[in-house]
C-alpha cells in the first residue's frame, strides 16, 4: 500500500470562538455549538480518511489553546506543520505531535502556506496551498484554500488539488 500525501488547514482545535465564525450570508461555517463536538468529529473525519502510514500537512491554525495541541496525538498519519497565526506556542509544544515543522514549504514548485502569499510570487511558483481564509477564497484559482471549510472538516489529498492546477 503506498504512502498517500494529504492537506489541511485551520482545525482550530479547543476553539469556541471559530464554532461561532459566520459567512457573509450570516451562516455558521462550522456546524458545531460546542468545541469538544467539533474536536470529536474533526477526529473522526480525520481517521476516516488518512492511514496511519499516510502523511498530512497541516497547513496551520491546529489549536487555539495549548493544551488542545495533544489532540493532533489522535490523529492518523505522520504529521508536517507549516505555523499559522495562531500556532504561537513554542516548538516543543509542537514537536511531540509532528514530524517536521515549517513557516513555508515548497512541494514540487507549489508554495505550501498558511496565510496566501503575495501575487508576485505567481512568476517563481505553480500555485500556492493555504489555509487561514475557511469558508472565503482569493478569487484567483493560483491560490487553492484548504481550510475545513473548504474540504469537507477532513483531510484532501494534494493530488487532488495539485490537479485543480492542470
């Protein structure tokens, strides 16, 4: 069986404010009331759709508080980090729960990020894989937004959306 490659962004673990995020329309982007809810599902999401041998990368915002960040312990695969703005702690906070950690990535020319990264930087790079704007999107599709929100509160295979590309 070989090793599946996977993204995600913004779970934000132990969060109640993010249950409680609104899109412009005034809807809930999550559909939990509560934060254990949505770490439970999020959990459950997760281990449906990742082997424990495939890798994920997070691509930031993994837990508002420091002591949800052991919730990544839970959850399949061997985890890669690239920080988002809320993942402020210091890195042995971190690194028990992930392989390798990262402020940017690049994957075979793709800008693995948490926030978006300027447009200039469409001349050097294929695209660029991020989190950090859930339920809204650059309106470009060079930038490929992999909050929950956008992949269904589960991981997504690069692949796939590396073929968003083509």
């Amino acid at each position: 069986m070989s090793i599946r490659t996977f993204v995600v962004a913004d779970t934000h673990f132990g969060h109640n404010g993010v249950c409680q995020f609104l899109d412009d329309n005034g809807e809930k982007i999550r559909p939990w009331t509560t934060p254990e809810e949505m770490d439970e599902a999020l959990v459950e999401l997760w281990n449906e759709t990742v082997r424990p041998a495939d890798r994920v990368f997070h691509l930031g915002d993994v837990s508002i508080s420091k002591r949800h960040v052991a919730t990544v312990s839970r959850l399949h695969g061997t985890k890669i980090l690239v920080k988002g703005n809320h993942d402020k702690f210091s890195l042995d906070t971190y690194t028990p729960h992930f392989e390798n950690i990262h402020g940017v990535h690049e994957y075979d020319k793709f800008l693995l990020t948490h926030v978006p990264v300027h447009e200039r930087a469409k001349d050097r790079f294929r695209g660029n894989i991020h989190g950090h704007l859930h339920a809204e999107t650059m309106g470009d599709p060079w930038f490929q937004c992999v909050s929950v929100e956008q992949t269904g509160f589960r991981p997504v295979l690069l692949d796939e959306v590396i073929g968003r590309y083509d």
